[in-house]
C-alpha cells in the first residue's frame, strides 16, 4: 500500500502571529512525518492552529520557524503539487465545473484538449458526470465539494490537504461525502492530510489521527487507526477508539476553554 | 423574430401586473397633466382668473407628443438641424467621454483595488475631486479644451468616479479564499490578476457603467447649454425658449430622457448577458 516513503516532513515548526503589537503563538515545535499514500487527520480545539498547519503546508502562510519539507523540498511558497479543498468550497463561480477543473492546467499552458480529457475523467471520479456545463451556483454544497476535489486532483499533486471540507454540509452530506472521498483516496491514492474537529469523521478516514493541543499547537498524541474500511461507526471498535481520541481532545478542549477565559 | 415576439410575450405576460401598474400610472400623469394644462388655458371647466403667466410653459401633453415627432420631420428654428442630429451630436460626445472614462477608471481601479500602496496614494485625490459636481467646471474646460472637446471633458468627469469607485471595490472584494485556491492550483500573480480578479470586478464594472452613463447623459446637456458648442440636444433644450417653443423644449427633454433610458438600457442587457456568461443570477 505504501512504500513507507515520507511525502510531507514537519519537524520544529512554529508559527507567530502578530496582530496589534501583540504576538500570538499559534504553533509550537510541532512534528510529524506523513508517508506517502497515508490518509492523515489533525484534529484539536478549535484555535489550536490545525489550519495554520495545513496553509504552511500549502504555502498560504509562511512559518515563523522550523522545517516543512514535501517530497524533500523545502516548502516557501504554493505550488501545484499541494492540491488542497477548502471549507468555502472556493470554488470559481463565473466558470462552468468542467472549466474550473481545468484551472491548474489551463495556468501550466497544458492543452485544451489534454485538459478537457483530464477534466472529463475527473469529473467522472467524483461523480459528476452530466454537470460538466453547469455553473457553481446551480450545484448542492456537496457536488460543489466535488468540484473542488476534482480541481486539486487536476494537477496530479503529490498530497492532498483538506480544510475541513465537509464543515459546512448537513450531516447526511456529510457521511456521504466521507465515503465518496475514500472511494477518490483508494483510486487515486494520494497522501491526504485532513483538517477536522469532528473525532467521528477522523475515526472514520483516518490512518492516523494526529491529536493537537491547545493554542500553542503541538502534536499531543497521535493515534493509529488499524480498522479495516469501510468502517462501521457502530461497531465496538469503532466505539473504543473514538472514546480514547474524545477524551484526548475533551482535556485539551477544557484547556482551551480555561485560557479563553483568562486572557494570556 | 418569431422568437423576439415571444420572448417579448413572456416579459409581458410575467410582469403583466407591473406592465399594467406602469400604464396606469403613466396613464394617470397624462390625465393630471392635461386638465391642468386644460385649466391654465381656460379651455377646461373653469375660466382662467389669472393672467397670462405659468399657461406659457404649460403646453398640452399632446402639444409635447407633436412637437416631438416635428422635431425629427423638421429643421428647428434655431441651427436649422433635424433632432437626429443633435442626437448624434450629443451621442458622440457622450460615447467618447464614457471611452476615455472607461479606459481611465478600470486600471487604476484595478489598481487601486489591488495595490495597497496606489489606494494609499490615490485616495486624497479621488476623495478631494470627487465630491465636486462635474458641471462646476463647465466654465474652466469649454475654456480649456474649447467647444469641441470641453463638454466631451465634463461628461468623462460625470463618469470617471462611478466606475471607478465600482471597479475598486470591486477588485478589493475578490475573496481571499478564491484566490488563496488559485494559488494552491498553481497560479501567480498575473494569471491570478487575469483569470481571477479581473472576471470577478465584472459584475461591478457593469453597475458602474450603469450609473455612469445616466450621470453623463446630465452632464452633457448642462456642457451643450453653457456654450454653442454645435448642436445637441442640451444646445436644442436651451435654444427653444427665447424662441418660444416651449413645446420643442419639451420634445428635447423627452428626446434627453429616452436617451439615457436606451443606454442605460443596453448597459442592461449587456450587464444580463455577464452574469448569464458568469452563471451569475
């Protein structure tokens, strides 16, 4: 499944945010190896600079210190080899789906031809065959999700980095899409690092559930998720491992609660 | 044209409501108008007590009407033109202020949207030059630029700062996340500016014009007033009352009405047309 080979290297890395004269430590030391083909969840409190993690990745946001390496290369700024799908969906409204899954290539000068012929294939994938002239506006918040799935998977990158991408959908949409995104991971077997709060979505995707803590963010316990997919939320095992990761994140939600109460 | 008929036919049957609310109260102002014309004129119910006075620049609507469709069968009394051309007189003026106001205010809007720095630098100067009304340099520009191109000048003016002020905040309104995705896709700065910014400020560019255009039509007929600047109908309007024909006066002010409603208009359309391209609704 994978060669063990580590795709996203974090090691040290620290994240300062100046705003008013005031300095916020949004992330402290925080390391973690992601190999290739892994699925990866960052889960926390919320401010606990899970996001700011996945946008340094990204190269949205620069570190204040420490190392982001992907594929051994030093991150300084965005590239198309870091596909990445956010919670707003970002999506491009003036442009039909086809021609939104076409914008990486359309910008790397590849062919309309070779691009439409990726784009069609990607749209397949997702399950959007049929919508390829429709206009974002016209689209559920789900298939607008797919859209921008399909639109990172167009440049073929390396890692996918997920916002919480299902944040804003209703919890049928939800599930639903959880299970339509692991169906894309095990046809395309990216390595996928996913930003949630919800313990039961990353019980339900992930590899690894990578348990951060409260503002400074660091990585305070990483668990490994050996069930075998598709996984049964009501099975026990189910049950066992999303108890331990919820008392995990329930400790360092009470610090996070205790320190927005007395200002630092 | 079977087809304009029926697209014409489903604008009238689904607004039906607002068509015959529009009529009838067009109808009415008619209505208010002619007695009272009726009234000044001593032709209607009553007598007239007052002498003559206000009844002198009152005429009947159907006067108006008439005067109207003279204006284009005729030579006025004044240039001895036909209203067609001071439509075009007036129409050139305004298309070539509203090009150069165009060409002008959408990059360094652009600009100014985008760039910290040009918003920094260029604010003072927008906010100083656009509170002043466009007609307070009538004067200045029929002297500086001459008749020709001096009310040319005035309409740019009028259109200048509302397209400008759309296509800024228009381009400071791109959302963050949109182009944030554009990067991770592997955009930079220009194609960013080219595939992002720029269909984005659209919509906004297109509510600019909009305004713009009603504000130009305004500005020319007070320029063509202030100087012979060669016909137009602002030149017409103002030519026809120490002559006495009130009624062409009015025909002018129609003309100037529906002028603007037909640009505007056609700014409509086009505007319909974006957002239908864009997926907008």
């Amino acid at each position: 499944m994978d060669g063990n080979e580590v795709i996203i290297s974090l090691s040290h890395l620290s994240k300062v945010f100046s705003k008013d004269h005031m300095e916020v430590r949004a992330l402290d030391d925080f390391s973690l190896d992601v190999t290739d083909g892994e699925f990866v969840c960052l889960l926390g409190p919320s401010g606990c600079g899970k996001t700011t993690v996945l946008r340094i990745v990204a190269g949205l946001e620069r570190k204040s210190g420490g190392s982001v390496k992907v594929k051994k290369k030093e991150v300084t700024a965005a590239g198309s080899d870091r596909g990445m799908v956010f919670q707003e969906f970002a999506l491009f409204p003036w442009r039909t789906v086809a021609r939104n899954v076409e914008f990486g290539l359309e910008v790397k000068g590849i062919s309309p031809e070779k691009a439409h012929e990726i784009s069609s294939q990607l749209i397949e994938l997702v399950g959007l065959k049929g919508f390829e002239d429709a206009h974002p506006s016209q689209l559920s918040g789900g298939m607008k999700q797919r859209v921008a799935i399909a639109r990172a998977l167009a440049n073929n990158p390396a890692v996918l980095l997920m916002d919480e991408p299902f944040g804003s959908l209703d919890a049928q949409t939800r599930n639903l899409m959880q299970k339509e995104l692991l169906r894309i991971w095990s046809a395309t077997r990216k390595t996928v690092m996913f930003v949630t709060h919800s313990v039961d979505e990353a019980v339900f995707l992930a590899d690894r559930i990578v348990v951060m803590t409260a503002r400074p963010g660091k990585v305070r316990e990483v668990f490994e998720v050996p069930m075998a997919r598709p996984r049964d939320r009501t099975s026990r095992e189910f049950i066992e491992v999303r108890g331990k990761v919820l008392a995990e994140l329930d400790e360092e939600f009470e610090k996070a609660r205790a320190k927005e109460l007395s200002p630092e | 044209m079977a087809d304009i008929y029926e697209r014409l036919h489903k604008i009238m049957v689904d607004n039906w409501r607002a068509v015959v609310l529009g009529l009838i109260s067009a109808l009415a102002f008619l209505l208010i108008w002619q007695a009272y014309a009726g009234y000044l004129h001593g032709t209607w119910l009553f007598h007239r007590t007052k002498p003559a006075g206000i009844a002198d620049f009152i005429p009947y609507p159907g006067a108006v009407i008439a005067a109207f469709f003279e204006s284009f069968v005729h030579r006025d009394p004044a240039s001895q033109l036909y209203m067609t051309s001071h439509i075009l007189a007036s129409l050139k003026r305004v298309f070539l202020g509203f090009i150069i106001a165009l060409g002008l205010a959408v990059p360094v809007g652009l600009l100014m949207g985008r760039s910290m720095g040009a918003a920094a630098a260029g604010r003072p100067i927008v906010e100083l030059f656009r509170p002043i009304p466009p007609l307070a340099w009538i004067p200045l520009f029929l002297v500086m630029f001459g008749l020709a191109w001096g009310p040319v000048g005035i309409v740019f003016l009028g259109i200048f700062f509302p397209i400008l002020l759309n296509v800024i905040f228009g381009a400071r309104s791109v959302d963050v996340v949109i182009t944030d995705a554009a990067r991770t896709l592997g955009a930079r700065s220009r194609d960013i500016f080219i595939k992002v910014v720029l269909p984005f400020t659209l919509p906004y560019l297109m509510t600019g014009i909009k305004v713009g255009l009603g504000i130009g039509w305004m500005c020319i007929v007070a320029a063509e007033m202030l100087g012979n600047v060669g016909g137009g109908v602002g030149y017409y309007i103002f030519a026809m009352l120490p002559l006495g024909r009130i009624d062409l006066m009015y025909a002018g002010m129609l003309v100037i009405g529906l002028l603007s409603v037909l640009t505007t208009g056609v700014a409509g359309v086009i505007e319909r047309w974006v957002y239908r391209w864009m997926g907008m609704k």
